[in-house]
C-alpha cells in the first residue's frame, strides 16, 4: 500500500473522515475481490499525485461490518467522498474506473490546481512480448497459453475479465465445469488461472487508443491516456456486444429475465413463456430453437413483416407455439411479481401502448463488433468484423484477432477459447520467425 494511502477502522471513522477538514477520500474493499484489486494500483496513483491536498484512507470492509451497513455500503469496493466531513459527489462501486475517480476529484478541487497537476503528468511507457486487448473467454485463454510460453503477457480491459460470461446467469454446455456453473463464477475461474499463469491483467481502464504498426515496428495500446504498453504481438479480443434497444430496464434486468443469447440461456425456459425481440434471421432462427424448451413464444417486430429468410419464416410460422406481433416496439421492460417480465408495447401504426407478461426476453436486433478504436489498417467484412485466417492472424503480421471480434459462424465462450489458444500457439512460432 502506498505510504500515502492510510488503513483505519470503524473506531477511527469518526477522527479521521468526520472531523476531517478538507477533502478525504475512503475506500471499502475486501479480500478476495478482482474489482478491488483492479482498483487498487489506480487508487494508489490518486494517492500519489493528490495526496498532498486530500486524504486518502482505505478500511477493510470485512472486518468494519457494522460501519459498512450504517453507511449503506453493500459492495466492495465502493470510495466515498467528503468535504469538510460531509459526504459529497458520487459513490463509485464495482470496476471502478481511473476516470471515474479522477471526475470526482476534479469537481472538489479548484480547476486551475487539477489542471496542473494533470498537465504535470508524464506518459509511462513499458514493453511487452504480447499484449492482449480483451479479458473475455478468447483473451484470457489467449494469455493462458503465451504467459505459459514464458512470453510477456499483459492482459488489458476496459470493464473487468470475463466478457459476456461474467454476465451471464448460468452456463451449462461449457466443458469441464461438471455442471450448471454460474457465468461470474466461470469468469473468475478463468481470471484466476489466467493471474497464475503469469499473465498481467490491467482491468476495469479507458482504453483511449490502439496503433497498429507498419512493417517491424512495435504495436501500442493506450490505457487511461497515460500509460503506453508497446508490443510485438497484438492480440484483439474486444468481443463484440448485443445491440441495445436502448429502453428503461434493458439495462438493469439483463441477465436478469432479459437474455441475448438463446443456446446459453433458452434451456432455462422449460415449460414457459418467452418473448423475442426482433425480426431477422437471428431472431427469427433462435425462436425455433427456444420451442424446444418454451410453451410459447411470441415474436414483437417493429415492422409489418418478418425480415429473415423465407425457409426460416416458413418454419417460425407453422410453428404452434410462435406467434407473431408485428408493427409494434418495446417501449419498457419490468419485472413484476413471482419473477415475471411485464413489457410496454406500442403499435406503430395507431401509437397506442399494451402490455405484454412473460417470464423471459430474448433480444435479437443484432451485434456490434467492438472495433471502433482500430484504424483502417485491419481488414473487416462488411459489417465491421475482423478478417482472419485459420491461425488467427489478420492481414497485418503479428496482429491476431480472437472471439467474437472476428468473422466466424459461431460464438460461443466454447469457440471464443479455441481461438484464443490458436492466437498464442501462432504468436510463439511468429515471434521465434522474427528473431
């Protein structure tokens, strides 16, 4: 721990936070934690540059449980912050961001002092065999394999490890777990393997920039717009993300009553109600399937037809337990009693809003590859995924592409691992060609 950073207990909170003049800054953690040591080296940099204006402290949430419920504290780690001993701003909680601390601080301190400590700041850089941008499946099997290679692997991700498994409610058709596994549980397996393997992981960071390199020169990854990691071999696993409707409680139930991938959640459905949102092949294709577990299944599609091809159209429609809603759209998803999803609709030709009870959702409107801070050097298919061959590599030597990033038939955590494992094979035998 950083000399600035000062560990108290519940007897001191009152001394040291509330009879505090000036700007404090309290940090609830605990062991055995990934956000909380994902936070831990950025809170330490806080410390370090503003410890000679605000006071830094760090209590452990653990042993302070009393103090922890009266101050409404119910994850770890979550930084409280104060002025003058009165809590201000906002409380930060879960993968705690660089930025997201420094806003905070920027908003208690005079704007000229912030702006001139941030001036002051140099960029780091450091050197690395490989370098992996992406902490799903494909990324930590891919740092897995080169760390126990004796390459230098460091691991980056802008949210925590685990990709869309850690979010995922239950995972059940993934080798090796023996059962029905939690999808956090199965992502802090693969994150811990992924440490002991010797890999370095920097999680829960802004990744602000990427540079490919032409010809031998290094590639780079910018992390919180400060620290440059320089590579020989880059490995993209940004994965690619379900696109949002983008209305009140998508967010919050996802994973909760609201699902975007039928082949891992659609057996949990077993003898009830689902709705799909959605019109295309993916909606339409994994609706069938879903009639293997579901009753029912009711498709709402904005337009006044089905938009996927006409043999799956043929099959959905003759299916007894489709049904089919058209012209209509999701304005509210709700979770309502025993469990059950309630769904605002509104009919796009009269404007007027129903609802709809069911006890799943399933959102197909497609997926976005996570590809936006790549140049133009990389080749992408016409929907923006990236090129690659069998062994992984791009068109650019040395710049490998994994998961669901990449063109590929299937993405499952299943494929997304055998990609990562093909990547590090091949960097190793790149990396030994350009000695």
């Amino acid at each position: 721990m950083a000399k600035n950073i000062i560990e108290i207990s519940k007897e001191e909170y009152e001394e040291k936070i509330l009879k505090q003049k000036g700007i404090v800054v309290l940090d609830f953690y605990s062991d055995e934690c990934p956000p909380c040591e994902a936070l831990a080296p950025k809170y330490e940099d806080m410390a370090l540059k503003y410890g000679h204006l605000i006071k830094f402290y760090k209590i452990f949430r653990q042993q302070n449980r009393e103090l922890a419920t009266q101050l409404g504290v119910n994850s770890s780690p979550t930084v409280i912050f104060y002025q003058d001993g009165k809590e201000v701003g906002h409380r930060l909680t879960g993968g705690i961001k660089k930025s997201e601390l420094k806003a905070e601080i920027q908003n208690l301190l005079p704007s000229e002092v912030f702006a001139e400590i941030e001036k002051n700041q140099e960029k780091k850089t450091r050197t690395t065999d490989v370098v992996i941008i992406g902490g799903g499946p494909a990324g930590m099997t891919a740092a897995i394999y080169a760390a126990q290679a004796k390459l230098k692997t460091i691991l980056v991700d802008s949210s925590l490890p685990g990709g869309q498994v850690k979010s995922t409610h239950l995972v059940s058709n993934y080798p090796g777990t023996g059962n029905v596994v939690q999808g956090w549980e199965l992502a802090h397996k693969m994150e811990t393997q992924t440490k002991e393997s010797g890999a370095e992981i920097i999680g829960a960071v802004d990744i602000t920039e990427i540079n490919i390199a032409n010809g031998n020169g290094k590639h780079s990854v910018l992390v919180d717009g400060e620290l440059e990691i320089q590579s020989d071999v880059m490995i993209l696993a940004m994965g690619a993300k379900p696109r949002l409707i983008n209305i009140p409680g998508e967010i919050e139930y996802a994973g909760k009553g609201i699902s975007y991938c039928a082949t891992c959640d659609g057996k949990y459905y077993d003898g009830k109600e689902v709705v799909v949102i959605g019109g295309g092949n993916s909606a339409v294709e994994e609706s069938i399937f879903l009639t293997r577990f579901a009753t029912k299944v009711t498709i709402i599609h904005q337009f006044d037809k089905l938009t996927a091809n006409a043999t799956a159209i043929e099959k959905a429609l003759a299916n007894p337990k489709i049904n089919v809603i058209y012209s209509s759209e999701p304005r509210k998803f709700e979770i309502i009693e025993s469990n059950k999803m309630k769904i605002t609709l509104e009919d796009m030709k009269t404007h007027k809003s129903s609802t709809l009870i069911s006890d799943g959702i399933f959102i197909f409107i497609g997926m976005v590859p996570n590809t936006s801070l790549l140049n133009g050097k990389i080749q992408k298919d016409k929907w923006g995924y990236l090129v690659t061959n069998e062994d992984m590599e791009t068109n650019i030597p040395g710049v490998y592409a994994v998961g669901d990033i990449r063109v590929k038939k299937v993405r499952q955590a299943a494929t997304a691992v055998g990609d990562g494992c093909i990547a590090a094979v091949m960097s190793e035998k790149y990396l030994e060609s350009e000695k």
